[in-house]
C-alpha cells in the first residue's frame, strides 16, 4: 500500500484530525471519494483478529476488576494463570483508542506466559472505553497527565500486593500506552522492567530517574516516533542504564496490532514477542 496513505492515517490516529477531514484527504490520495471507501476497512482495525488467546482458555482466569485511582475509580481486565506459585505481574497500556479486544488479548497472552496482567482502561474516569473509536479518541484530549500518570502507579501497586504476586512489576504499553511506559520507567524507583513498543520517549533530563530495565521496539518505517530514538538511546547509554533498543526494518508504526491488517508485520510481530517473553523472564520471574 502507499505509504502516504498509511501516513495519513497515522496522522488521523494520532492528531486532531477529523474523520471528515481524514476521508477527504484520503480520497485525493485514491482518486474518488469511492475508492476511499473501499480502501477503508484494509486501515481501520479488525477486531475479529483479536483473539489469539480465548477467554476460556484452560491456562488462565480472566476477570473486570476495579481499584482506587486518583479521585476516581480505576477499571481493568485482569487475566493471569491459575497456577497458585508465585509470578511476576505486568501492566498493559493500550493505545489511544482504549481499552479494546487486541489489548485484552495481549494480556491473556501474557497470563498464558506464566504472569499475572493487568489491561488498564485509561478512560475509566470517564466511563470507560466506549464502543466508538471516535468518540474514544476525543476522550483522551480530557485525560490530565498527572492524575492519568497516578492512575497507572496505583495500578502497578495494585498487581505488587495481590496474594500470588512475587512482587516484582513490569510495564508494557503500545503508540500512547508505550509513551506511558517510558514514563513510568521514569516515575516508579520500584518498577523492575519497562517495554516500549513505538511509543514517544520521555525527556533526556528525565532519563537517569529510571531504575527499572527498558526494552524499546520500533518500527523502521515510522518516522514520527524513531525522530525521538537518538536522544533517548544516548541518554539511556550516557546514564549507564540496562536497555535493550530494536528497530524492525520495513515495519510500520503499531506493527504488533495484528486486528491492524496493513501496519500488521508478522515477522517483526513474532520476533519482537519472543524478545518481550524473554525480557520479562529475566526481569520479573
């Protein structure tokens, strides 16, 4: 697919640009307002491909859970093993969409693992995430960073007092939730290990603040973000933190969304998951 259109629906992800607005551009860039319109359900997401760990897996328990967050009440799905030994637990950031099927999946798959996660709805002081992605999207412009940022720490508290917790916590989050997990790498001294997939870096100055191991995963044809990745890399190297940095070659922003059919990378998806797996087992097992 061309690139400018994948661009430009990066741009109606990510920016204040209206649904209206996006089509239009899409169709100057298709030809016909027509042309957009088939070409549409190949870049909106696909739930239908969320599921590659079933809610009734024999592995796991799932379950909506709440807990008390910065002058409101915080929502989450929370899967993990039903093994009783003591595990490692990991909060799941989504994009910024909301709390979704991929991201309820992405936390059975971990549960799956051997760990217990917890998908985190920031939307939760607003009702939730609802239905609509639109109407999602506009709901984050009403997030307020520093309550949103305690909403997440409590969250991690949280998972370390759960009876078959180890005590040992990790991050992972996606595009906005990846942005948030280098955040709470920067805000949490308890916080063991951090991943980042294709999400913005934090400040240089905030950088040796992390006590937390981080392991960043970039697709090499996302632009936006990897403009970040010299600054952070330097300041993670300067203030001799334990990172692990990778860039996917010929893979799109949100390449591990696989209900994302034209930025789904398989390959990179894969090989990034495998690395991930074997991060948390060195740092939270």
């Amino acid at each position: 697919m061309d690139q400018r259109i994948i661009n430009l629906f990066d741009e109606y992800t990510h920016k204040p640009l209206t649904r209206d607005a996006f089509l239009k551009k899409l169709a100057k860039l298709t030809g016909s307002s027509a042309a957009a319109l088939a070409l549409l359900p190949m870049l909106e997401v696909n739930y239908a491909q969320a599921a590659t760990i079933s809610e009734n897996d024999d592995d796991i328990i799932t379950s909506d859970i709440t807990y008390p967050g910065d002058d409101s009440t915080m929502k989450g799905y929370l899967a993990k093993p039903k093994t009783k030994a003591k595990k490692g637990s990991v909060v799941v950031i989504h994009e910024n969409r909301g709390l979704n099927p991929h991201t309820k999946d992405v936390a059975r798959r971990i549960a799956k693992a051997g760990y217990i996660a917890l998908a985190v709805d920031a939307l939760a002081p607003f009702g939730g995430t609802p239905e609509n992605e639109d109407d999602a999207r506009a709901l984050f412009a009403k997030i307020e960073a520093p309550k949103n940022l305690n909403n997440f720490l409590k969250g991690l508290e949280y998972l370390r007092i759960q009876p078959d917790s180890n005590g040992k916590t990790a991050t992972i989050g996606f595009c906005w939730g990846g942005a948030l997990s280098n955040q709470l790498a920067v805000n949490d001294p308890h916080l063991n290990a951090a991943i980042a997939y294709y999400g913005r870096q934090p400040e240089a100055a905030d950088v040796p603040k992390i006590k937390a191991a981080v392991q960043l995963h970039y697709g090499g044809l996302d632009e936006r973000i990897n403009a970040g990745i010299p600054a952070y890399e330097e300041a993670l190297k300067t203030a001799g933190k334990k990172y692990e940095l990778y860039v996917y070659e010929g893979a799109q922003h949100a390449f591990l969304n696989d209900s994302a059919p034209t930025r789904y990378n398989p390959e990179a998806a894969k090989l990034a998951w495998e690395r991930t797996l074997e991060f948390f087992q060195k740092n939270i097992s």
